[in-house]
C-alpha cells in the first residue's frame, strides 16, 4: 500500500472515528502504539513488589484518541522483543515476552511502562531480568466488549505498514531518538524521589552513555546535555516544573512528539 493510500485513509478514518466518539459518549478503542527499538537490554528495576521500567512509543493512528494513563495493551503477534532472566549463579535464561509481562501506556502515546510482579521473578528463581525490543514491535489495546469502533484486521494491516515506515524515521533517528533514548535510560535509573548531587548525576548520564553503545551524535549530545542541565536545574530550584524525574519525563516526551509530528507530516505528504 502506498503512503499516498494511507493519507487518503487517515483523513478518512479521523473524520469517522471523530464522529464516533461523540456517539452515546463511550470511547472506542485508543491508538496502536509503536515501540521503539532500544539497541540493546534495558534492565527492570524492582520496587514494591513490581519489576518495571519505561520505554519509548509514538502513535500510529492520529484517528483515534490517545490512550489515558494505565491503558492495558498487547504486543503484535511474532514481535521481536527478548525477555531474559538471570539467576543468582549468573546463568541467563531466556523466557517468553508476551506470557510474563505486562504493558500499560505511562504518558499518553510516547511511553510505555513494562513490569512484571517481582513475585513471579522469585517463583522462578531469578535475580534480575532484561528486555530488549527489535525492529517493527507494534502494540494493540486491550479490546473492550462495548467498543463502538473496535481494532479490525484492516486496522491492524495499515498499521502495521506505517510501524515500518516509522522504523525509518523514528527508530533510526540519530539526533531527537538518541537524545530521548539517553533521557529514558536516565529516568529508568533515578530513585522514585530525592534530589541526587551533580556528581551522582555525571554517574547515571555515563552509564546512560555506555548502555547506548556510545554512539552520539553531536546533535543528539547536545539535546540530551541541555535536558539534563534544565532538569539540573528545576530539581534544585523546586519550580512548579516538578523533579529530576518529573522534569526529564517531559523533556524525553517533547522529543517524541516531535518525532510524531515529523512522522505524520511525512505520511500525509507522501514522502
């Protein structure tokens, strides 16, 4: 299908999908999500009971809404994404993504929170585990029995076209993609609260660095420096803008719309 076809249907299907919102007052079905690909294993931290961590997603279908925090999704069938545990002796095992973990949009369509119960880590004799997500993972919400407009395979065809498409301009992003990567994996390593001092910082933006291969563009250096300094800034000011965590959650969130706007403009032009 060609992008000129997916413009034609995206302006179709907002116009229908907008007019069913408004029905009866019951929301249809909200936005398939695309995960970012992560170059690499980003651990689950456990706390509380739960082994969690964030990840990077952006939308692809501007025709439905955008799903509100704690949605419940699925990942796409044969999706490449690699759960691997790690017991005390340090042998690793590999165990089925789709059957142990748990997804749940975090903030809008630009995150997503993965977890597991920490119980189940130790039914299974675990220390630690990992994910790592492939090329073209795309995810879908749960479906609702009451859903007016709910996903069809059409949906789920189109969609996964333009997952492809945006591998090329999202995932491979150099500059705004790195940049958030580098900020996802500060967020994920940060304590759920507390100022940390500037040399604890320097620490969580090296390993950042490190986990990301070190390949950054100067770009990308630039972007992910100047969040950190604002939100440097903000944690120790106690602005309105929230903490280092807060803070770094809305600057990795901007990068990934803008990448979303970038997207999108490209499909409705067919470029």
């Amino acid at each position: 299908m060609s992008i000129s076809t997916f413009r034609t249907l995206a302006i179709g299907l907002t116009s229908a999908g907008a007019l069913l919102l408004t029905l009866g007052g019951v929301q249809a079905a909200p936005q398939a999500l695309a995960l970012v690909a992560t170059k690499g294993e980003v651990p689950l931290h456990c706390e509380n009971g739960v082994c969690k961590a964030e990840f990077s997603t952006f939308c692809l279908q501007p025709d439905r809404h955008t799903p509100v925090r704690g949605t419940r999704y699925f990942v796409v069938e044969g999706a490449d994404l690699e759960l691997v545990g790690r017991d005390a002796t340090g042998r690793q095992i590999t165990l089925p993504a789709s059957e142990n973990l748990d997804f749940h949009s975090k903030r809008t369509h630009v995150a997503l929170e993965i977890s597991l119960p920490q119980a189940r880590l130790h039914k299974l004799g675990l220390k630690d585990v990992t994910i790592s997500v492939g090329r073209n993972v795309s995810l879908v919400p749960e479906a609702q029995a009451d859903d007016p407009r709910p996903m069809t395979e059409g949906d789920l065809a189109m969609a996964g076209q333009l997952r492809t498409l945006g591998a090329k301009l999202i995932d491979r992003n150099k500059d705004h993609m790195v940049a958030a990567h580098m900020t996802s994996r500060m967020i994920n390593a940060l304590p759920p609260s507390g100022t940390l001092t500037t040399d604890a910082n320097d620490a969580i933006w090296q390993a950042a660095v490190k986990a990301g291969g070190g390949e950054i563009s100067p770009r990308a250096d630039e972007l992910a420096r100047r969040a950190v300094r604002f939100c440097e800034f903000v944690a120790e000011n106690r602005t309105l803008y929230g903490g280092m965590r807060r803070c770094l959650q809305k600057e990795h969130d901007n990068m990934l719309d803008i990448l979303n706007s970038r997207y999108w403009d490209a499909v409705k032009t067919g470029s």
